[in-house]
C-alpha cells in the first residue's frame, strides 16, 4: 500500500481558495497512491483562531467540493486534513473528512480533544465523541486530530475498533516537535500499527510550525520523515506487518486495565 503525506505550508498572504486550488492540485499528482493524507485544519491554518468564524464551512462546503473532484480525478483515497465546520445550529467543529476514490464522503471525524487550555480552539469549538474508523482494501484507518496524540486511551479505543493504521493530521509548533515524534512513535509501539502524522509547514498566525511529518511501522520504525519545508513524503507499506507483528509479539493480547479480565 502506497501513502504520500502532502505537508503544505499555510502562507497568511495566500487566499483559502487559492490554498484549496493548489491542494487540489497537489492531490492530483499523487495518482498510483492509495491513500493521500492531508494536514490539520490547512485552509485556513490551526492557531489562526480570528479566521475560525469567517471560514468556517458545512460539511460539504467548498473544501468538501475541491477535495471530492481531486479525488475522483487521482483515483485515491484521501484523508483530507480537517477544517472548520460549522453545524446548522452553528457550532464549529474541528472536522476531518475521509474520501473513497470516486470522491465520495465516506466518514467525517469531530477532534475529540480540543487544544487551548481554556482559549483559541478549545473554547471556540465543540468537542467530539465518537471515535471513528474506516476501513481501506488493505487496511483500517483510526482516526485522530493533533492534540489527541497526547491521549493514548484514545488509540487503544481505537485498536479494540480494528484499526491498523493511524492517521493524525496536525498544526504541531515547532517548539514542540521533539513531543511530536516521541509521540508519534509511541502510539506505534504501543498499539503494534502503522501511523502516519501529518503536519504542516510554515507559520501560523504567528507560530511556526514544526514540519516533520512522520511514518512509523507496528514496530516502531521510522519509515520516513519529512523536514520543516513543503513536502510530499511518499512511503510504501506492508499492511500485513501489523498482523505478523501482533502474533510475534502479543502484548496486546496481556492487557488487564480497561478490559474485563476473564475468570481464571
């Protein structure tokens, strides 16, 4: 299975459409990929919180509609990143949405935990409560936004659901990067599965971001690594690694907290 990460700087003196324009773009190249995944809220930048109003979109809004016809042209299945969504009732979300490769909406993830410490994101946006997977030809997908990979109990809802791979859009600071891919690494290690975390490139709205996106196999291994520029990060992956990965090593299967424990 093919993955290519497009991880897209979000320049303040680029317009959201022209971004979408050129992500589409962008998308279109990746044909011969099965799955695209796409950054964290890359319309209009995840720390641009005065722009959250404004752009906020429906479901399938105009980055929905440049996405789904991406998609269908490329003939992949697309993780497109998020965006900010706003319900009929007029709630924002932080959504990512999940394309098959005729273009069609298939699954649409509300991020569950919300960045901000009491500001920004985390009071601006509702929080989701559903943990979603999707399932690909070769492989489940388990979806998490940023700030999630914080949560581990998040991954292991996700795992107990049939994820294989997990896949993490982010906005992540470079400040903070060296929490990024320590982070990164230990979901794989811990829930045996691939993940792909993409982040972008750039600055927002002030904070620059950390680039570095990331592939890490069921055991750990760094696949690839993008640097703090623009980039498409393109890697091949085994999906039955997961499995043999399980059965060679089944910590998985010594799990006592969070489940009920048979009687002996």
């Amino acid at each position: 299975m093919r993955a290519s990460l497009i991880q897209i700087a979000v320049n303040p003196d680029e317009s959201v459409n022209s971004r979408r324009q050129r992500m589409a773009a962008l998308v279109r190249e990746q044909r011969g990929a099965d799955l695209v995944v796409l950054p964290e809220l890359w319309p209009v930048g995840a720390f641009a919180y005065e722009m959250f109003a404004e752009e906020a979109e429906p479901l399938e809004g105009p980055t929905y509609e440049a996405m789904s016809k991406a998609v269908a042209d490329a003939g992949v299945w697309l993780h497109a990143g998020s965006i900010v969504e706003r319900d009929p009732g007029g709630a924002l979300y932080n959504t990512s949405l999940v394309f098959s490769p005729d273009g069609e909406l298939v699954r649409s993830y509300r991020k569950i935990h919300r960045f901000g410490f009491d500001k920004g994101e985390a009071v601006m946006m509702g929080a989701g409560a559903e943990l979603v997977t999707v399932r690909l030809p070769d492989t489940t997908l388990g979806l998490a936004t940023c700030y999630d990979l914080r949560f581990p109990e998040l991954f292991r809802g996700l795992v107990d659901a049939g994820a294989q791979t997990l896949v993490i859009p982010a906005g992540w600071p470079a400040r903070r990067r060296d929490h990024w891919t320590l982070l990164a690494r230990a979901r794989a290690v811990e829930n045996q599965a691939y993940v792909l975390a993409c982040g972008t490139a750039g600055t927002h709205a002030g904070v620059e971001q950390a680039g570095h996106s990331i592939v890490i196999d069921p055991w750990g291994t760094v696949l690839a690594e993008a640097g703090a520029a623009e980039e498409v990060l393109t890697v091949d992956l085994d999906p039955a690694k997961v499995t043999t990965t399980r059965e060679q090593f089944p910590a998985l299967k010594d799990r006592r907290l969070g489940l009920p424990v048979p009687p002996r």
